[in-house]
C-alpha cells in the first residue's frame, strides 16, 4: 500500500485548503484512513479520522468545526477540508491507513498559514 498526500501550500489566515490522500497498491481496504501533523519544531499530533466503512469520524478538538474529513471509497482516497485556517495550523499534513495490525504512512504534505 502507498499513500501519496497532496493539496498542501501557502495561503492566508483565514483561508482554505483541501488535502488529498490516494492510495495504491494491493487491494485497499482499511479499517480506518486518519491525518497527523508535525508542526514546526514540535511532536506530530493526531488531526482526525475516520471509519473508512459508516464514516465514523473524530476530530482534535483544536480543529473541530473547522476541519472536515471524508473519503471517496470509489477512488481509494481521503480528504481534509481545511477552513479558517490560522497560522497554528502550519505543519506538514500526513496520512494514514489501518489496515488489520498495520499502519501505512503517506510521505506528508506542507502547509503553511501566514498571518
């Protein structure tokens, strides 16, 4: 399995962005597809997640209501809508995929928020 993140760059406080993450390889089938992040110089921190079969999701409560995750089953991919974006919010963006005992990391995509 290869997760390949997408979407990140440079926008204003404010702003939006929408992240991408499409998998390939064997068969996909996840138990769940999840974003991180790294911010500068900091830990990498859970952003959400989401029930790949009944689109269960849960959120870090620092991007609650501005944050949106989704899938397209169809297309092997995830989403991160990103709105109301703030400079906190820089970091580089990675995805994830469970699959049984495993989880599969993308290579991350930079945002970058300034004020």
């Amino acid at each position: 399995v290869q997760l390949q993140a997408s979407g990140g760059g440079l926008v204003q406080a404010g702003g939006s962005l929408r992240l991408s993450c499409a998998a390939s390889g064997r068969s996909f089938s996840p138990s769940a597809m999840a974003w991180f992040r790294q911010p500068p110089g900091k830990e990498r921190e859970f952003v959400a997640t989401i029930r790949w079969s009944g689109g269960r999701t849960q959120y870090a409560n620092s991007v609650k209501e501005r944050f949106s995750i989704s899938t397209d089953n169809a297309k092997n991919t995830a989403y991160l809508q990103m709105n109301s974006l703030q400079p906190e919010d820089t970091a580089i963006y990675y995805c994830t995929a469970t699959l049984g005992a495993f989880d599969y990391w993308g290579q991350g995509t930079l945002v970058t928020v300034s004020s």
